[in-house]
C-alpha cells in the first residue's frame, strides 16, 4: 500500500469547481467517502452551466435550470451537506474580488478544515486536450480565497470572521502527492455524475467506463482497488 494513501479525514470539507457536473467527476468518490465517514462537506459551483451544449438552438435559461436540479440530485447521491450554486456565467468567470469575496464568505461560514478545488496548474494533458478557463480561474480563485484571504481579518471585511483552512487538495493534478481510496464508493461516484443527463445525452455506458478505469489506474499507483489523486497543499503555518 503506497505511503501516500490519506487514511485520515477531514472533519469539514469545502469543494469548490466551475460547473455543475465537475465536483462529482473530480472527486466524487472521495465525497462520498467522506460523507460516509461523518465528514460535513459542501460543494460550491461557480457557474450556472449555461453554455453547456453543442447545439446552437439551446435555450441558455432551460439548460441553466436543468443543470441546478442535476447538480441537486448528485448532492443528494453523495449526501453532501450543503450546495452552494454562485450561478457566474460560464466562460465569464475572474479570479476577482467579486469572485473571491463570494468564496471566502462560504469559507468563513462554514469554516472547512479541507479546501478541495481543481489544479490550477494542470493545463495541458497529452497532445489533445488542455484544461477549460473557468477551471483554471476557480483552481486559483479558491487557492486565494483559502489563504491569504480567508485566514486574515484585513481582507473582504463584513465577510465573517477569519478562518485558517489547514490544507487544500487539488483535483486533477499532474504533480498528485496523495491518493484516497475509493473502492467502497465508485459506484456512488458513477451513479452522481450519471445524473448530469444534459452533459450526457450521447454518452452512454461510455461514462462509466471512462471513471472507472482512471479510478482503476489511479488505485494501481496507490496499491488499491480505485483510488482518487491529489496534490495536497498544507495551508496553515
């Protein structure tokens, strides 16, 4: 069993990520591991998912409102505690100080000892594919937003009272450091990110397939079944 392999959990997690489906793609299986583990946990989605489509007669308010009761249904399936849909428009997003004012608002609310967000340094993967704007904007906006910001009470006043968060993991890396096994939850994972049919309306088993095979891969690096890896980032002095 890898050394790296986080055996221990989080007491109160905040995941923060751009659009509706990327929470429960990214690390669904470590969500729901948590939850089941009594851990409270909150997701925070940046945007309303509106331009989620490839066909040019979507109407941008019905896709909008069918991504909200998508991502409730995932929540539901995970039993995570809290949603918090922010409803940015999608490609619009800046890692501003209406953007992170939001954000350290619900992280001094909810005061999380774990910030779970996607890498933002995670750009380009292989030849085909380099990662979406709005994921790298939220990826840097929740890493301000954790520290310094939400830690010190000079910044965004009238937003709560300061907050230390201990340690932010960073989905999506290609500099993973630990990895949680979720073996027991994969299935949990696939039947939340299965309830984002808009997104998947052409997919179908094909999804399935695809999550449990990069779970499968990253459990061989960690010495188990299925796995979900991280750069973690301690944040406290």
């Amino acid at each position: 069993m890898s050394e790296a392999l986080l055996d221990e959990v989080p007491a109160r997690i905040l995941a923060i990520y751009a659009h509706p489906d990327d929470p429960f793609i990214s690390c669904g299986g470590t969500l729901a591991r948590w939850t089941a583990a009594g851990s409270t946990v909150h997701v925070v989605i940046c945007t309303a998912g509106d331009k989620g489509a490839t066909d040019p007669d979507t109407d941008p308010e019905a896709l909008t409102a069918a991504r909200v009761v998508e991502a409730k249904r995932s929540a539901e399936v995970l039993a995570v505690n809290g949603l918090h849909l922010l409803g940015h428009l999608d490609g619009e997003l800046e890692n501003d100080s209406v953007l992170r004012r939001e954000l350290v608002q619900i992280i001094r609310d909810m005061r999380p000892e774990a910030v779970i967000s996607p890498d933002p340094l995670a750009v380009f993967f292989g030849e085909h594919h380099y990662n979406h704007r709005d994921h790298r904007v939220v990826g840097w906006a929740a890493l301000d937003a954790a520290a310094p910001a939400a830690a010190s009470p000079l910044y965004f006043r009238g937003a709560g009272a300061a907050h230390q968060v201990a340690a932010a993991y960073l989905s999506g890396s290609l500099k993973p450091n630990v990895w949680v096994d979720v073996s027991s939850t994969i299935d949990r994972k696939i039947e939340a990110v299965s309830c984002h049919i808009s997104q998947l309306a052409d997919a179908g088993d094909w999804i399935a397939s695809a999550l449990r095979d990069g779970a499968e891969q990253a459990g061989r690096e960690a010495g188990v079944g299925y796995a979900e890896p991280f750069r973690r980032i301690w944040l406290a002095p």
